[in-house]
C-alpha cells in the first residue's frame, strides 16, 4: 500500500483548493472529519458487538457440569488379542456364520 508522502499531500491540497475555492474548502475538510470519525465510530462498535457475540457464543458452547452426571469409571486396559491370520479368518467365519 503506497502512502501519501508531503509532496503528494501538497499537490492534492492546492488541487482541492483550486476546484472548490478558499470559502468551500473549510466546509469540506470540516464534512470529510465528521466523515472519518463517523467511520471509526461505526468501526469500533461493530467490533465489540462481535467481540461480544463471540463471547457468548464461547459460553453457551462449554456446558457446565451436571450434579447428577458422574464420571465414567476408568476401564483396565485388557490384553489386546494380537492379530494374527488365524485370527481374522475366524472373525470372518463368525461373522459369516451369523449372517447365513
């Protein structure tokens, strides 16, 4: 993004000042102020109504924990059947067996 250095600032004022005259020209810088600050006013409040809804979106989501909900006991960790070939053929025969 390029910015507007003094000398480019120079020649938009005396160009400004020679299209709309040393009597308009207060009433415009005055109008495109208001303008500006309308702008980061609109700016600043539409940020905080979403900062806000984020907000509540972010405590509606995390529910808080129920008296009567109680925690899982913690399962033993089992053996874990190695898979074998064997193995598997006698998990398809089953299951084949079951569905016939």
């Amino acid at each position: 993004m390029a910015f507007v250095g003094g000398q480019e600032l120079l020649v938009i004022l005396t160009v400004a000042l020679i299209l709309f005259g040393p009597k308009k020209l207060p009433e415009l810088a005055r109008s495109f102020g208001q303008a500006v600050a309308e702008f980061n006013k609109a700016k600043n409040e539409f940020s905080q109504e979403g900062f806000k809804k984020l907000v509540e979106e972010e405590t509606k989501v995390k529910p808080e924990p129920s008296k009567e909900a109680k925690p899982k006991p913690e399962e033993k960790p089992t053996k874990s059947k190695r898979h074998t070939p064997q193995s598997g053929v006698e998990e398809f025969e089953k299951r084949r067996d079951e569905n016939d």
